[in-house]
C-alpha cells in the first residue's frame, strides 16, 4: 500500500477532513438552532412543530411568555389550555404535563417554573404517583438542564436531528401546501395550547368505556402494602421539595381532578379506596398552613358517574376538562379542613349511586 | 467506555493520544506503556470500576503462572504451572458466566432449590480469558517466550481490543509493542486509522443502532409478528449483529493503527461465504482462530481418524455456542453451526458442484435462521419466529410497519414501512453487491480529499447518533 504518493498526503488529509468536519457540524448544529424543535432557545407560538411534551416541555417551561404554569399528567393533557386564558383576564397560562408524569418529574418542571419567577403555579394531584418509591425523572436531562454541554448535546442529539427536525420540515411544507387547511390531528399535535392531548385517538363514550373495561384495560397497578406509609412519605417529600415557605409570593393552586366512579370502583374492589378518598384530607393538613396556597376538589363533580365524560377508566374528555378549568378559581370548589370530610362523603355517594346503577355488568 | 460516545471521541482518544506521543521524546518505552496500561484500565473501569481488580488478577495470575512454565526446570512442575493457570482461567470464566446456568439447569433437572446469585459478568472477560489461556498454550510449547511484565500487561489490555477483541495472540502484536519506531506519532498511519475508525463508527452507530430499532421491535413478541414482519425482523437482526461487530472491529484496528499497532482483521464479507465453513474464516476470525488452539487442535485435530475430525469440529461449534452465552438458545446455535459444518465436511465434493449464487443464499439463509436462536431470549419464542418464517398459518404482510415503532415520534403506518423496507435493501445493496469491504477499503487507502469529505460526512453523521447508541453487541460475550 503507498500512501506517500506526490498527489496526496496524509497531513493534507487531515487537513480536509478537519475543515470538513468542523463545516459540517457548524451546520448541523445551526440547523437545529435555526429549527429549534424542542423550543430551546425560543418558542414562536406560530411555528406547527410536533409537540411531543417529554421533549418540549423543558423548552416551553424557560422560553415561552406565560405567567400562569398548569404542571400535570395525562389527567390534564387533555386540556386546552386556552380556557383559562378566555376566563381569567389577563391570564397568559402554559400546560407543562406528560403521560405518567410522576412526582420527580413535577419537581423538575416545578424548579425550571420557580427559577423564571411564576407566580401562579397549579399543579395537578394525582394519587397514583403518591404511592410510587423511588421515582426518578425519566426527560431527557440535557432538555432540562442548563448548560452549555447540555445545549451542545441538543444540538448534536439524535431526537432533534434524525427525528423532529425531518418531520418538523416536512409538516411545516405540508401545512403551506394544504394552506392550513389540515385533519385536526395534526392541529393538535402541533397546537402549544393542547400539547400532549390525545383527544383525537379517545372515544369519548359509556359503552366504549364500559367495553374497556371489562377487557381487562383498567389502571396503573398500585401496590398496596404499605400504601399509606409509602403515600404519606411521598407527600411530605414532595411538599418538602416545593419550599413553599421560601415563596411567599407564588400562588399555589393543588387542584384534584376528576376521576371516574368507575376508577373509584376500580379502586374499591382492590382495597385502596380508603386510602385514595383520604389522601385529600392528608394534603390539606399538609399545606393549610401556607397562606398562599389553595386546594381545589373535582373529584365530587356529577360527571364522574357518567362515562360518556371518559375515554377510558380514567382520563375526562376535553368537555369535561373545560369546565374543571372554567372553576379552577371557583371559590366553590376550593377544599379545606372544615369542608373536606363533605366532599369526600359526596365521592362516596357518587360512587355507591354509580355501582347500584351498573352493577348488572360491573364484575363481581 | 464506548468507542461510538463524546467521552470517548472527543475527550479519552484525543487525551491519551496526545498524552502518549506528547512525551514520546521525553521519556522510555515502558513509561509510555504505563501510560498506555493506566489509560486501559480507565477505559475498561469506566462503567463498572468494581471489575478492574479482577482483570488485574487475572492478568497477575497469567503472567505468574506462564513464567512459571517457561522457566520450570522439572516437567512436572511445568506441567503444574500450566495446568494451573488453564483451570484458573475457566474457573473464573466459569463463575462469572456460566455459574447461575449450571445451577439454573441442576434445579430444573433434580427440582433441587439451589439459590442463584446476582453475578454481574465482567466486561470482556471471555475474551481476555481466551487470550491468556491461547498465550499459556504458546508458552507452554515453547512458541512463545515471556515478555516483560508491562508488555504483557499491554498485550491484554491495550483498550482497542480489551473487550470485545479481536482475540489478538502474542506473536500478532508482541514485537509491535516492542518496536522502539512505533512509539513515535505516524501521520499516515494515525490518518489511515482514523479512516476505518470512522467507517466502523458510521456502521455502529448509524447502521447497526437503526437495525436495532427494527429487530428490538421485532423480538420483542414474536408471536404477534405476521410472515413478513418476521422475516424483516430476522434480517434486520442478521445484518444489524455484523454492522455492529464488524463495526467495533474496524474502530478497534483503525484505534490499534493510530497507535501504530496493526490488529488482525476480524470480519471479512462474511455473508458472501458460499459455506458454513468458510463463513467461519470470514465471521469473528480471531474466535475461530482461538477456538482451532484451544479446542480443536488438543482434541486430535485432524490426526485421529475421519469420524474423530468430524466429532472435533462439532465440539469447537459447541464451545462457541457456550462461549457466546450461557443459555440454550446459543448452545443449539454453535450446535446447529456444528451439525452444518460436519455435514460440510462429508460432502464437500457433492457441495461442490453447486452454483456458486445458490451456496450463498443458502448460508446465509441458514446463518440468518439461525441468529434467530442467537437473539431470541427463550428457545421457545426463537421457534415460534422461525414457525412464523417457515410454516405460516397465513402469508401476511401487515405490520410491517410496527418494526419502526418508537415512542419518541410516530409516523403514518406507510411511511414506515416504506422505511424499514428501503433500509434493509440499502443494507442489503452494502453487505452483498458493494464490490468492496471497510478491510479492502483500509488496505487500497489512500488520502485523497474526496476521502477525507466523505469521511468527514460519515463522521458528522454518525456524532448526531451518539445520543441513541446502545452497547455493543458483543460486549454481553
């Protein structure tokens, strides 16, 4: 083999491919600055990106222009979240929730929150994720994290580059082609203010929820030995965390949503209802203290009984969302000490009237 | 560490590249070979720092044990020394790989109740071990003579090859060590490593990472796979296990080149192979090498008669079937590679007038078939894939589109499908009608700017994989 010919030589080479690789990179990189898929360095709310929150909700949290935070699971993605904005004047609210978001990740979005100085912050309780030990954030950390080896890592990352970018493109083509006039999917999929919902793959139906059901698909499992134990823990962590005492001037709203008598049943029937019902009355000991703080119940609301409001043992239609919404500031539904043991009654006779009801096909 | 990551790429090579030649003119050989050792132990410790003890051993107890054998003066307490260090040697491979088997096995078969232990194999063991064992051999034959405690120590742990090969012998890079000249930074050699560092780069971590996509979704449950999407998925696992491997062997001699040390090829088209036996001198070379020493030859080899040959290549398969795992899925794959071969073997003349076109796509067809075993968990979920392959209910090409699945970012079914199947024929164009392999490409180099561009595209491409890529393949051997 001859390398040392006159032509070429091996420094030449290096040379070459130096410059090249270092051009190349410049305009990879500058690419996904340029495009920004996951909201980065700057969100335009005009852009169509598909909105995947596990990604974008990093971005979305320090870049877009919003003085209210709604952090939650799936039982808030099904939200638009423009609600609120046509509700409370002034309002300019952003929805920070994922599928299964558990209470490491609420943190870690609480914190990016915290850090832009939000003064009304409300956040979802949902009680499964109370009874998880040993929960840790599974976003993408270099989405999260400051940094410039995090920025450099989105940049370079294969999500950004192989995946959203190509589709990103290729979406902003086909909207320009259609001339916006697209299935309400894809309007969903890239609308900030619905981020995460997945309304359009959801019937939202008693028959079709019942038929669920009874195929087997019910809920997250829940461990329940040594459930109270576990949730108390979680709770006291999770509250700890907050430093709500250190932030006298953020409003908290913890709000409740609103689960199915068909969950609560669900939750009966493999004996942890008790604990679910008083997990409420927990948490308003735990933060009454605070003045700036407020709870808020759903789970007493009527349409709990009527799955035509579900899409499945869980998650509430879009129509049910907007009310929740709509009364999220409704002194009505706000829970304290001396209120909570009614509301939880409420629950319990909602529930009973729901099983006595449905009991020709509810399983035994 | 991972060749195909940014520590590795842009921090730990560039470091101890410029550390290593940086004090070439200032300091001897054996401190440049501290270096090279300490930079390898890093390398090997950075995932599981708790195992570079037991390398450390391993290679003490070795190094002990060949001296010993070298410099006995009475045959039996050579015979000692060396018996002593092969038992060591399987013994250790034999706790850390195939203990919670054995026991495993022992509680199915007598219902005992024998309680298995979390062992964590270290990484590359099987393949130090091998190497030791093949070097112990050569001593002990008098083939071989014991270096100095660092070379030695840099034979087995020179990163390049520390955990996942080539299997490299002494006489392979020994006198390289050794060699004052090769201590000195090398331009064209540093140039024409970084060449096939970056193809086996590019076939890691853009090939053989996309093929993973396909084939985790396809093995996942294979009973829901339709005729179609198996056969996409066998496929997509045959080529994926010889991007990744072939992958990690390009970067592991470009890596050995740019320290001026040349490594034996270890890939070579092996899916061009017109038989299982010369498959076997194109696929994981230096395994065979290294099992043809250890098995093959102290078995009788050749010399014991017809039947006893064919009893000898059976055994080797069967080793390398356990070697690869301790499970039964891959001790019925080296056995079904054995049946092959020794069927190969009785006839080799009738095999011979076959055309040429048809042998390879029969072996590859049995090789593709076979990886089912390889990748599968249980033998039983290897079955009903190859029953889905071979003897379908119905001849359906559904879902193909599932094999694409990620839960990062969906595409319409269609697009997907179109994607899986456009990969796999670009695959497929590479690995069988490419005229020339990333070894030939290596050899005929020559550093043309165009090679440099598109070295440099290949490079950039492969850096945006960085962020998915898993470990290699052969790391789990």
């Amino acid at each position: 083999m001859d390398i040392s010919g006159k032509k070429y030589t091996s420094k030449g080479f290096l040379t070459v491919f130096s410059i090249s690789a270092v051009t190349l990179l410049f305009i990879i990189g500058l690419t996904c600055y340029v495009v920004d898929p996951f909201l980065q360095f700057r969100v335009d709310p005009k852009s169509r990106y598909i909105l995947n929150p596990r990604f974008v909700n990093g971005g979305l949290a320090k870049n877009y222009e919003y003085n209210t935070a709604l952090i939650g699971s799936s039982m808030v993605q099904s939200f638009d979240i423009s609600t609120l904005r046509n509700t409370y004047q002034g309002m300019k609210p952003v929805k920070l929730s994922s599928g299964g978001m558990n209470l490491a990740e609420m943190e870690l979005l609480y914190s990016i929150v915290q850090e832009k100085g939000v003064k009304n912050i409300i956040m979802n309780v949902d009680m499964p994720f109370f009874n998880q030990a040993g929960f840790v954030s599974r976003y993408p950390g270099y989405l999260y994290e400051d940094g410039f080896m995090n920025k450099l890592q989105y940049l370079y990352s294969y999500e950004a580059q192989i995946q959203y970018i190509p589709a990103n493109l290729g979406l902003e083509l086909y909207f320009k082609i259609k001339d916006g006039n697209l299935p309400d999917v894809y309007k969903m999929k890239t609308n900030i203010d619905q981020i995460g919902t997945e309304s359009y793959a959801k019937t939202y139906s008693a028959e079709f929820v019942k038929n669920y059901y009874l195929a087997g698909n019910s809920v997250l499992y829940q461990h329940v030995e040594h459930m109270e134990e576990r949730m108390d823990n979680s709770l006291t962590s999770f509250i700890a965390k907050l430093e709500i005492d250190k932030h006298k001037d953020v409003d908290y709203t913890f709000m409740f949503p609103s689960y199915s008598a068909l969950y609560w049943y669900h939750t009966r029937k493999h004996d942890y209802y008790s604990q679910f019902l008083g997990f409420a009355a927990k948490f308003i000991r735990m933060v009454e203290k605070y003045d700036n703080v407020r709870v808020v119940s759903f789970l007493d609301r009527n349409e709990i009984t009527d799955l035509n409001y579900y899409g499945d043992v869980t998650h509430f239609s879009p129509a049910l969302g907007d009310t929740i919404m709509t009364n999220m500031f409704n002194p009505k539904y706000e829970i304290n000490s001396s209120n909570v043991d009614a509301m939880t009654q409420r629950v319990d006779s909602l529930v009973d009237a729901f099983i006595e009801k449905n009991k020709d096909w509810l399983p035994k | 560490m991972i060749f195909s990551t940014y520590i590795f790429t842009f921090v730990f090579l560039p470091v101890v590249l410029i550390l290593y030649f940086g004090i070439s003119r200032y300091v001897s050989r054996k401190v440049q070979h501290l270096l090279l050792i300490f930079a390898s132990l890093v390398f090997y410790g950075y995932n599981h720092i708790s195992y570079v003890w037991l390398i450390l051993i391993s290679i003490s107890v070795n190094y002990i044990m060949a001296t010993g054998v070298q410099n006995a003066t009475r045959l039996l307490f050579r015979k000692i020394c060396f018996v002593t260090g092969v038992l060591f040697n399987v013994c250790l491979l034999g706790y850390y790989k195939y203990y919670n088997f054995f026991v495993d096995n022992i509680n199915t078969l007598f219902d005992t109740h024998f309680v298995l232990r979390q062992i964590i194999l270290p990484l590359g063991i099987s393949f130090f071990t091998f190497q030791q064992i093949a070097y112990l051999i050569s001593v002990n034959k008098k083939q071989e003579k014991v270096p100095g405690v660092l070379d030695y120590v840099l034979f087995i742990t020179f990163f390049p090859q520390l955990v996942a090969g080539p299997i490299v012998f002494s006489q392979d890079v020994m006198t390289q060590y050794q060699d004052d000249k090769n201590r000195f930074f090398n331009t064209d050699n540093f140039v024409q490593g970084l060449f096939i560092f970056i193809i086996g780069l590019f076939k890691k971590a853009v090939v053989a990472d996309t093929l993973n996509i396909f084939s985790s979704n396809a093995f996942f449950d294979p009973g829901s796979l339709s005729f179609g999407a198996a056969w996409l998925g066998s496929l997509a696992y045959t080529f994926q296990l010889f991007f990744d491997f072939s992958g990690y062997s390009d970067m592991a001699i470009g890596l050995g080149k740019m320290f001026n040390i040349n490594l034996p090829v270890n890939f070579y088209s092996p899916y061009k192979s017109k038989s299982i036996t010369e498959f076997w001198k194109r696929w994981h070379i230096t395994l065979g090498r290294s099992l043809f020493v250890l098995i093959y030859i102290p078995l009788g080899g050749n010399r014991k008669g017809y039947a006893r040959t064919c009893f000898n290549l059976f055994a080797v398969f069967f080793v390398s079937g356990l070697w690869h795992g301790a499970a039964w899925t891959f001790v019925l794959w080296g056995s079904l590679h054995g049946l092959v071969r020794v069927f190969e073997k009785i006839f080799d003349k009738q095999l011979d007038k076959v055309p040429d076109l048809v042998r390879i796509f029969f072996t590859f067809l049995f090789v593709s078939s076979a990886l089912v075993l390889f990748r599968s968990l249980t033998v039983n979920d290897a079955l009903i894939m190859l029953k889905t392959m071979y003897i379908p209910d119905v001849i359906s090409f559904n879902e193909i589109s599932h094999l694409a699945f990620n839960t990062t970012l969906a595409y319409p079914d269609m697009m997907q499908s179109i994607f899986v199947v456009g990969i796999l024929l670009i695959v497929s164009y590479f690995v069988f009608l490419f005229p020339k392999n990333s070894i030939d490409l290596y050899n005929e180099f020559k550093p043309k700017p165009k090679i440099a561009i598109m070295s440099a595209v290949m490079f950039s491409i492969a850096v945006i994989h960085f962020s998915k890529v898993g470990a290699f393949i052969y790391f789990n051997f």
